[in-house]
C-alpha cells in the first residue's frame, strides 16, 4: 500500500482539509486505487524528455510543418494594457463572510 | 414558437423580423424551463431580471429596424462556473453558495455585448469535476433523451438544457472533456477551442493548464457562431492568445475534398462499446464518401493519459483551490475559534467527497518526496502526449474519434467507483493535455435510442477545419439534405 493512513493525515493538514474517520478511511482506499493505476507511468522511460508545464511550452519546440499560428502568448513583451482601477472597497468586501467596513475580519490568528 | 429547432439564427432572424419579440421569446422559454426543469434539472437558478432587461434592449432595435447584433435575442444558458455580476454562482458548490460575482466572465460578457439573452446559470458537477454531474453539491442532472441516466459532465446542465430546448445554446467548461463527453451524452453539439482561443477570466479555476471555454449548442453553425463570438485575445487573460479571429461561420463552406483524415487505432480497442464502434465506424465511411482522405494514424501514449490528466489536473486543482478559505467570499464555518480551525472547518464543510478526494490527490503528487515521482512524471508523459498530437498533424489535417467509450450510464452507475468514472474521460482527456481543439458531434443512436458522439480533432487554432469537417458530416447525414 503506498499510502497509508498516517500518509492521510499529513496530507490532509497540508491541505487545511479536517476529514471525520470515515472520510479519512474511504480516501485511503481511493487513492491507493487510483495511485496504482498512475503506476502505468512508469513503463515509459523519461529520463530524456521534457517537462510540459503549459500548452506554451510545445511551442517553437515542434519542426514539423504545422499549419496553426504559434502560440503568441509564449513569449511576449510588457505591456500596461491590463491595468485597471480596482474594484471598489465596499464591493471588494461586499462577498466577505465578515468584515468591519474597512476589513476582512477572522479568528484569532494566535492563542496566547 | 418551435422551440425544438430553433438555432441562433432563427432565433435571431424570428426578432429581427418581428415574427417574436425578444422578450416574448425569452418567456417562452421560461416556461419551457417551469415545465420541464423540475424533472431534468438543468439549471441552478434562472437571471429573468437581466434576461428580459437584455430582451428588452433587442426588441427596441427591432422596432426601430436596426441590425440585431448576431446573437441578438438568443436564449442561452451560461454553466455555474462563470461568474456572471449580481447573479449567484456557486460553481456547483457549497462553499460558493452564497457567492454573487461583482464581475463578468469575458466570455459572458462578449455574448452579451452580441445580443444574447443571459436566462441562467446551468447544473454542473462542483468546480467542474466530474464526469456524470452528480457531483453537484445542489441537485442531480437528468439525461433529457432517458431520465434514468446521467447527462454526462460536468457542463451536464448546459448539455441537457440545449437538449430539451431550454436554451438556444449555452457555455460550458472542458479540462478533460467536460463539454464533449455531454454534448455526447445528450445529442447535442460541444465544441472545446484551443487552450488560449477564448479568455478565461471569470472562469472559476480548476487546472489552469487545463481549463478551456466553449460552446454547447444543437448546430455546429451555432458552434462557429458562439466561438466567433467569444475567441480572441483579452487583455483580462494573459493566456488568451493574440492571434486573429477567422469567421468561422464563412469557413464553413469550404469544401472538405482532399482533406485528410486520420484515423487512430488506439480509439477503436478494447473497452469500446461495439455499437459506438460501429456507429463512428460508419460516420468515417461517410466522411470519406465525401471526399476526404481516411490515414491510419498511431497515437501510441493514449493509454498514459488518464493517469497523466489525473495527477497534472488535481495537482493544479490542490493550487487553485487553496483560495477557498472563508476569509474574503463563500461560505465560513461558524464558531470557530481560531484562524487554522475555521480554514479547516470552512473547506471541511465546504467542499463535497470528489473535490476533497481531487485536493488530497493533488496535494500528494506535490508534496515533499512524490514530486517527482508523480507529478514531474506526469508532465513529462503529457509532452509524449503532445507530441504523438504534433506528428500525426503533420500528415493529416484532422483526427476522428468516438468522444467516449460509451453512451450515456445510469445515475449511480459509477459513483461509487472513482476510477471507472474517471475513464468515462478516455479519449477526451488528450486533446486538453495537448491544447488543441476538438468537438463532439451527433453520430446516430444506440438500439436503447441514446446519443452516441463522434469527436473531431484538429491543430493548434484550427478550429475552422475541425468545424467545417463536422458541418460537413453534419449537413450528409441530416434528414432533410
């Protein structure tokens, strides 16, 4: 089994994720099923291949005589066309679970 | 009104010509929608005000004799993952419940700026993960064509409310095929464009290398007419690409003689339902008896793409979703005590089993020590994905496909078994791994009368080709042609 239920937790705490026992079962089974179908992967040596981050970075990478357009995103420079007002405060906070006005209020960040 | 064949440019000629006002229109469907909805459940909640407001506009242009815009006093539906200002989206989510965007998706708002009626927000599987829309935090979706099965996902609600005319046309979301796999289902019209053609700002982000808008709609004429609508660079989005917009709705018309064709025996194996087999089976004779060229090709990394998607999805997915943290907007867990307790609480009760199981999937592959085993790995694959994409499109100029290995299945078929429904994604997954377009269209119907979809995959903003070999399919087999 790779992924135990210890495994579970760690994960879990990564994620800001509580999950009840039940949950924390039913993911243990889950994942080990679906992490050994990842498994596959391994038949396929990719010690020579590159990574693909973005649908960017097969472009320029490909020579063949392809008839779409580059991607123009790749590579690009500055520019100030998206710069805009921000939204206004009391829209920003309008959302907010809680706020006071002026700020998004939560919890106590630290117990003493 | 028919509502049952009417396209974006009937719909738009009926206003423009005064046979139907828009805003007579858009209460026709409203209570298509009162009628039929409650059984299919295509729609989360419905924006009358701003549709009939819109309709409004449309029928004064009318009456004064101007142009309508091109889709002036459409009917559509938008799916809950685009924000749309002042009307809720939740993203089929608990934890955006109570979200009401103070801003509009690109995509809506260039429909809008088009004349489209906006009449709500459609079903989908939560943060558009899923492949059957049960994973809906609110409400199942029905199959329109059999109740008893699902619509496909996660755009389920725009696939089904097209289908059982409760819109003209609608936008859905593809990250592994979430527009394709339903129209599929539902017997209706998806198209997903190359990754960067249409904007993505104001869509509620779920794999960001990934995620593409697009149209569902009854026509592929209605395809190239939403995709003409939407596409192109977007200040907003700096993954839009800068590229010109051809008309695709002229391209159309060119004739698909001499184009080539292939066609991939890693789509036709094992695990295909024989007759969906036998149904894009013939669409292909039926292609070639049109002109076209049929290649044999090989796309040999098929096999590694489910497993790649699912790690390179959910990693991005863990990233994207770490926003949600009941501080700024959404739902926050009441009482808690401290900062990390609400965070956990908040998404705890916040998100359903499949999206907690996708964060956790995620947050694995990433962490300390598996990295590089899952995710770097899965990158890697998803270059000899992209590249198997890159030499086939060097001998032909399209790839035909069945969109999926079956019809539609029975609610409850395969929710209790993630990875069975994760393979419903098996020949779509591909095209959002190497970002180039495909669409799903019609290809006839099962004994039981379900819809059975033939995909079509071209390069890299080509869409114009893939959409003139699905109109010309289209058009060859309609009744009437």
């Amino acid at each position: 089994m790779k992924v135990t239920a210890k495994d579970v937790s760690y994960v879990a705490d990564l994620a800001n994720l509580e999950l009840s026992d039940e949950e924390r079962q039913r993911m243990v089974r889950d994942l080990n099923s679906i992490l050994d179908y990842v498994d596959l992967l391994n038949e396929l040596d990719t010690s020579s291949v590159q990574a693909m981050a973005q649908v960017s970075d097969r472009y320029g990478v490909d020579r063949s005589d392809q008839r779409s357009d580059r991607f123009a995103y790749a590579i690009r420079e500055d520019i100030k066309e998206g710069l805009r007002k921000s939204l206004p405060h009391d829209v920003a906070l309008q959302n907010a679970p809680e706020s006071d006005g002026t700020f998004f209020k939560v919890p106590k960040v630290i117990d003493r | 009104m028919n509502l049952n064949s009417l396209t974006i440019d009937a719909a738009r000629s009926a206003v423009q010509d005064r046979k139907v006002t828009a805003t007579a229109l858009a209460e026709e469907f409203y209570t298509e929608i009162q009628k039929d909805d409650p059984r299919i459940g295509a729609y989360l909640i419905l924006s009358k005000d701003r549709a009939l407001e819109q309709a409004g506009r449309m029928d004064q242009l009318a009456s004064r004799g101007e142009k309508l815009p091109p889709l002036g006093g459409v009917p559509i539906g938008i799916k809950d993952v685009l924000t749309t200002r002042g009307v809720r989206t939740s993203a089929g989510s608990k934890i955006l419940g109570n979200y009401v965007p103070p801003y509009d998706c690109t995509a809506v708002s260039r429909l809008e700026a088009a004349g489209a009626v906006l009449l709500g927000k459609t079903n989908c599987d939560e943060f558009a993960m899923g492949s059957s829309n049960e994973n809906s935090a609110w409400h199942p979706v029905r199959n329109p064509r059999d109740p008893s099965r699902v619509p496909g996902g996660s755009s389920g609600g725009s696939a089904a409310a097209v289908a059982a005319d409760m819109a003209v046309a609608a936008l859905g979301s593809d990250t592994g095929g979430s527009i394709r796999q339903p129209a599929s289902f539902c017997g209706v019209v998806g198209l997903m464009p190359t990754y960067g053609r249409v904007s993505r700002y104001g869509l509620v982000a779920f794999a960001s290398s990934l995620d593409h808008i697009g149209p569902i709609t009854k026509t592929v004429k209605d395809a190239a007419i939403v995709l003409r609508t939407i596409a192109g660079r977007d200040s907003m989005d700096s993954t839009s690409a800068d590229l010109p917009v051809p008309d695709y709705v002229a391209e159309l018309e060119k004739p698909v003689q001499g184009l080539k064709i292939g066609v991939a025996k890693e789509y036709l194996g094992e695990g295909l339902d024989r007759e969906v087999r036998y149904a894009v089976e013939a669409a292909i004779q039926k292609l070639e008896s049109l002109g076209c060229k049929i290649v044999e090709i090989s796309l040999p990394h098929t096999k590694y793409a489910i497993p790649t998607y699912y790690i390179v999805a959910t990693a991005e997915a863990s990233s994207n979703l770490a926003r949600f943290d009941g501080v700024r907007y959404g739902y926050r867990a009441r009482d808690a005590r401290t900062l990390s307790e609400m965070y956990r609480r908040t998404r705890d009760e916040g998100f359903g089993a499949e999206v907690k199981r996708r964060i956790m999937l995620g947050t694995y592959a990433l962490s300390a020590g598996y990295y590089d085993a899952y995710y770097l790995k899965a990158q890697k694959v998803r270059t000899l994905i992209a590249r198997d994409f890159e030499e086939a499109f060097s001998k032909v100029d399209a790839i035909v496909t069945p969109t999926c290995p079956t019809a539609a299945f029975k609610l409850g078929e395969k929710a209790e078994n993630p990875l069975a429904m994760y393979l419903a994604d098996i020949y779509t997954v591909t095209a959002d791994l190497a970002g180039i377009p495909g669409i799903s269209i019609p290809c006839g119907q099962t004994r039981e009368n379900l819809p059975i979809g033939l995909q079509i995959l071209g390069r890299h903003f080509d869409e114009a080709t893939v959409l003139r070999v699905a109109h010309a399919y289209e058009q060859a087999v309609a009744p009437s042609a």
